[in-house]
C-alpha cells in the first residue's frame, strides 16, 4: 500500500453509514446504488464494510438495489470489448451455460454487487443481461417477474422502483452508471430510437434454450450531460461524501420523469447528442 496523507483516515461501517445518514439517507428508504468501492478510500472491512453500512443507514425497514448485470451472457456476434472471431459464434450460442441467478457472475460492476450477491439473503432477478439484486422487504417486488423483453422498460426492476418512489445513490460514479436514465430511453420516442434483437441462454421448462428477445438500442453517451441539467434544477438531488468519495442521492420519480422530456428535446436522428 502507498504512503497515505497523516490526514486521511480508515474509513469504517460506522463513518460511512454516518455520511449516508448526512446525505439524506434514512429509515425505510429504498436505494438503487451505483458503486467505485475504490473511490472511497481505505474502507475497513472492504466491500463487505460498505454493504454493512447501506444496510445500517436505510435500516430494517429499508431495501438496498444493485445492479448486477451479466452483459457477456449476450449473443456474440455484438460483443466488441474485446470482440471473438465470427467462426466462434455458433460454438458460443451452443454452449454458453443458461443464466443461473446464483452462479451467473456480473461483469463490471464492481465490488459493492458482487458482495451483495454472495449475502444468504439477496434475491436476484431471472434476466441474463440486465439482473438487478435486492436485500430488505422489498427485494421480492423489484425483482421479481422482470421481463426478458424490453429488460429496462416497465416490466423491470428500474420500474418497480419508480411506483416505490426509491432514491439513486451515486457513490464516487457518475451519471453513465446511473441504470434508471435507461428507463427514461424506453418511455421516449427520439428520432433515432432503434429497435434490435438480442439472445441469451436461459432455462424453459427444465432445459438450456437460447432464446432471442427484443429491446431498444440504449446508449449512455449523453448521461452525464442529462445528469447534469437535472442537478441544475436545484430539485430532487443532494450531495455530499461517502468516505473520500464524492456522493449524490436523487429522487428517481423526478430524474426519470425529468429525463424523458430530456431525450426527447436532445436526441436527434444519430441518437445522444452529449
């Protein structure tokens, strides 16, 4: 470990659960929390320390969302970093294992999910490319029955948040991992809004099937720009510190609402405009 500054220091399950707490997390809250475990700084205890202490802050009452996207477990052919040869395709389709809720690793993600999905407790949803986990009373209802098709429109767990009226918390990331500006994308019409075809294996009845299903061509390109025309409105953000990183709590009812009228001013025919 490099020198550190006499300044800094540990950050705790007990310091970070106070700087939720400051940020405006409270009692019964339900967060969707998008992570940089690094960001932080020293957490004692790690991953685990930051798990433990979103729990704390929202309390018993409270439901704790991550995303714990899979986006390998996708057809080939549209893979890019890094992409396979083409004579690898057919192979892959072939025997790529179907999704499994509890063996399927998220790709990308960082340290908070992957913490969160080896708790007893976690309940994770079915879709292969876009999974969300939950902890708390209300992980049953996010992430339960989430659509194949459409995975971040109103049959997924971004929209089970917005009827819980749940808050997004950015913890050292910025608006591009911020999932709930997707769902804004699926209720906008744009004009270069672009329907396409994506396939995963998954289980039916019993047995590996690759399946194909339909979605929309989403792009967070211009995210940080959206993210930053709603905090300019002074409304439904506050912002702060979790340990050394800099933290942001939205109200995800306004962003998303704020969004779709967003996209459709901004986005043209060649999609996000930045």
């Amino acid at each position: 470990m490099p020198d550190l500054p006499a300044d800094v220091t540990p950050v705790t399950v007990e310091s970070l659960t106070a700087d939720l707490r400051t940020l405006g997390v409270g009692d019964g809250a339900t967060l969707l929390v998008h992570s940089s475990l690094r960001s932080m700084g020293w957490v004692c205890g790690g991953a685990h320390a930051a798990v433990l202490a979103l729990r704390a802050a929202v309390g018993p009452a409270g439901t704790i969302v991550v995303p714990t996207h899979s986006t390998d477990w996708s057809d080939p052919s549209s893979w890019e970093d890094p992409p396979v040869p083409a004579s690898w395709w057919s192979t892959i389709r072939a025997s790529m294992p179907a999704f499994d809720r509890a063996l399927t690793p998220p790709l990308g993600m960082g340290a908070i999910p992957q913490a969160v999905l080896r708790l007893p407790d976690v309940r994770r949803s079915d879709h292969p490319y876009v999974s969300f986990a939950a902890l708390g009373p209300e992980a049953s209802a996010v992430v339960d029955g989430h659509r194949l098709d459409d995975p971040l429109g109103e049959g997924s767990p971004l929209a089970r948040l917005y009827d819980l009226h749940a808050q997004v918390l950015l913890l050292g990331v910025g608006h591009r991992s911020n999932t709930s500006l997707h769902l804004a994308e699926y209720r906008t019409e744009w004009p270069g809004r672009r329907r396409c075809r994506r396939g995963a294996p998954v289980m039916v009845s019993g047995e590996r099937t690759w399946v194909d299903y339909d979605d929309i061509d989403v792009d967070a390109e211009d995210f940080p720009a959206l993210g930053a025309a709603f905090e300019a409105i002074a409304v439904g953000t506050t912002a702060g510190r979790a340990g050394r990183a800099e933290a942001k709590l939205l109200d995800q009812r306004m962003l998303v609402d704020f969004a779709v009228s967003w996209i459709a001013t901004h986005r043209g025919d060649t999609g996000p405009a930045g």
